[in-house]
C-alpha cells in the first residue's frame, strides 16, 4: 500500500471519529426514502383496487299486513312486502331499510298514511276502504349494489271501479346510501328514446317510433309535458335483472280524479335492455364502477307466511268482475 492510500485511510478514519453521526444520518434517510416509495406504490396500489363491498349480508322480505280496522271513517286492506336489509355497516344498514320501506309504501303514503288536504277531500268523496297490494322482487344483489322491483296493485275507494296496476323500482349504493335514478346513470335523449322504443315495438309486435311518439315519450321520461303534469306523477325508472341486464321503464300514477278507472288499469311501459346496448348512453357515474365490478353477493329471503289480499290478490273477486 503506497503512501497516498494510507493517507486517505487516515483521512478518512479521522472524518468517521470527528463526525460519528454521518454514517446513521445517510442510512436514516435512505430507510425514510425507502419508505416513501413503499407507501407511494401501496397508495396507487389501493386507489385502483375496487372497495371491499359485503359479502354477506341478507334481505329478508317482510310484510305490512292490515285486515280492516276502525281507525279510519274508511276500511283498509293492506299486504305490502318489503325487503329488510342486515349484515352491513348499523347506521347505513337503517337509511336503507327506510328508503325501501318507503319505496314500498309510496301509494300508500300518498293516498292513505300522508293525505294532503286535497287527497282528503277526495276521500271524503270516494272512499269506501282503500286497498293495497305490493309485490317486492330484490332482482340484482351484488357486494355493492341492492336493485329491486315494486309491482302494485291498488284502489282509490272501491276495488271495482277505481283499481289502478303501477310498478315503482329502486337501486341503492351498499357503501353510500346512494338512490340512483334513472336520469344518474343514463343520458335520456332522443337516441335513447328511439332505442327503448324499438325494443318496446319488437316486444309487442307493433311499430311505433314516429318522430311524433318519440318526441312524446322523451318529454314523458323527462317529466316534462306540463298538462299531464297535472293529472299524473311521472316515473322514469330502472332497475337490474339476476343477468345484469336493465329493465327500463315509465309509469304514470294518477292524481285524484284520473284515478278513476271503471276497470284494472296498468299504468305503464317497460323493456329490457342489455348493458351493451346501453353504452352510447352511459354518463360518469360512480353506480357504473361499481356495476362493472359487480358479483352475486348476500341472499334474499322470500316473505314468511305472505297473506294473500282479500280483494286484489291472485284469484281475488276483482278479477272475475263483469264490467
């Protein structure tokens, strides 16, 4: 070893006693630096990773259930089913079970539990009892979404002369609490119009699709014909099917008088429609990540000892009524 290479061995044993802390500084900064990185690849990591979702849960169907009583000047006969949710997050597990509850007892809120003074009036003029019968069906339950179908059949005074069919849906976030309507997830435009109406024509054999019937059933789906405004509640509406398909629709519930109907009215129109076709139609919605994403999840349990309606239900006398 010459003399220079012992000099800067000297030097350089003489640099590590004057600063003895040099060497632990270097590596704490490269173990911070280290880290850094890790938790930075960790980070982009998750952020693409879909969330968690529940796995388990169950939606057991209930139902509300009245056979007369003397609580109103008028009768009631209720069978309404409604899924109950549990097995997810306590608080967010309540805010469904409401919004579902309430989808469920919408005509009935409307006509019986909530009247405005008008409904009131109408009572005290048309009504004999007020009869209801609804039908859940939870279709689509993934670890992110519940979708479901409300079918009803109802009367506004007296089940043979004012008995209305409508259906009402709803699809809701298990992660937010979100309701999605139909308006969240699709652009509803003329080309919309035109697609669900072509599938609607070749389901029932007949063609319609005229720029007038388009033009007519968009300001339907928009809610924007102001004279039926005032004479019907408009509801543009979807929900997903076990194949994840879309059932697409648009339901008209009568307001007072128009709900008069001397026989069984259905009140609506509905399709079914493939997500690939809905593609051109899609807008940026968190429901569509997580639909993408979507696997069967949790179980549905169908209704304990489901009473049949007494005037409405399958089999009842309003259907063999001569008109």
């Amino acid at each position: 070893m010459d003399e220079r290479e012992n000099i800067r061995e000297s030097d350089t044993a003489e640099s590590r006693k004057e600063n003895p802390g040099r060497g632990k500084k270097i590596l704490l900064a490269a173990v911070i630096f280290i880290v850094a990185v890790a938790g930075a690849a960790l980070y982009m990591i998750a952020s693409n990773l879909p969330p968690k979702g529940y796995k388990e849960y169950t939606v057991q169907k209930e139902q509300y259930f009245v056979e007369y009583s003397d609580e109103y000047d008028y009768g009631e006969v209720l069978t309404i089913e409604y899924p109950c949710l549990t097995g997810i997050e306590e608080e967010m597990q309540g805010r469904l079970n409401t919004l579902m509850y309430d989808a469920a007892m919408d005509r009935t809120n409307y006509w019986h539990f909530f009247p405005s003074d008008e409904v009131k009036e109408f009572q005290r003029e048309h009504f004999t009892f007020f009869c209801s019968d609804v039908n859940c069906d939870v279709a689509f339950h993934s670890q992110y979404l519940l979708s479901m179908n409300f079918e009803e059949i109802y009367c506004t005074g007296n089940p043979v002369w004012m008995t209305n069919l409508t259906e009402r849906t709803l699809t809701v976030d298990l992660l937010t609490g979100q309701s999605y309507e139909l308006s969240d997830i699709l652009e509803i435009n003329s080309d919309f119009i035109r697609l669900w109406d072509r599938v609607y024509s070749e389901e029932v054999g007949d063609e319609l699709g005229s720029d007038e019937t388009i033009e007519m059933l968009l300001s339907w789906f928009l809610k924007e014909d102001a004279q039926l405004n005032e004479v019907y509640q408009f509801r543009p509406s979807f929900y997903v099917t076990e194949d994840k398909n879309f059932v697409i629709g648009i339901f008209f519930d009568p307001i007072l008088e128009k709900s008069i109907t001397y026989e069984p009215t259905y009140r609506g129109f509905k399709v079914e429609i493939s997500a690939e076709d809905l593609e051109p139609f899609r807008k940026e919605s968190e429901f569509w990540d997580k639909y993408d994403k979507s696997e069967t999840a949790g179980e549905v349990l169908p209704c304990q000892e489901k009473k049949e309606n007494l005037w409405l239900g399958e089999g009842a006398g309003i259907w063999d009524w001569e008109y």
